[in-house]
C-alpha cells in the first residue's frame, strides 16, 4: 500500500474528523510514518497526516492525553491508544490496513 505522508509534502487534512482507534506505539509509528509534525498546541501533541494512493487522506494524533492538555508528564512512547480522522471511514480502514500489513 503506497501512501505519502506529510514529511513528503503537503496533505490537506482540513475538515477531517474522527473515524476510530488503533492500538499502536508511538515507536512503530515513527518508523512507520516518520516524524509527526506538532499538534495545535492545545488538544493534540503529536500527529501524521497521510495521503494514501487511493486519494484517502488520513490522520493518527493523540487526543487529550498529553501535555498539551495538562498531562505534563506524558510522553509519546506511554500513548498506545491513538485517533485515526479522516473524510470517511476509508481512513480507518486504510491505517490499519497499513499497520497491520507491517506488523506480520
């Protein structure tokens, strides 16, 4: 499954919304995606926005859960429960997808 991310140029993740969940570690997903770029500075930390071959556009961020919430002395390698937004449940079905395929 190809896909780009936004360490290789711009995704338009404006207007997406929550599609579900997956279980993974930030580590994983680093390797996986690359650097996350910088939440809002509010309600998010750390998150990936993918674009995938199909057109589905995707993101996975941490919500509420770090210290950007108050949470000061959470890091990303203790989230292991990350949100997955999108246009459509596509982008949830993509990521894990995506993750799983790599994790075998």
């Amino acid at each position: 499954m190809k896909f780009i991310t936004h360490n290789d140029e711009t995704v338009d993740i404006n207007g997406t919304c929550l599609q579900g969940f997956l279980n993974s570690d930030y580590q994983f997903l680093r390797e996986l995606l690359g650097k996350p770029h910088d939440g809002d500075g509010y309600k998010v930390d750390w998150e990936w926005s993918i674009e995938f071959e199909d057109g589905t556009v995707a993101t996975i961020y941490n919500w509420k859960s770090g210290p950007n919430y108050g949470y000061d002395t959470v890091g990303p390698g203790q989230i292991t429960e990350w949100n997955v937004g999108g246009f459509n449940q596509q982008a949830l079905d993509n990521v894990k997808r995506l993750v799983e395929g790599r994790h075998q």
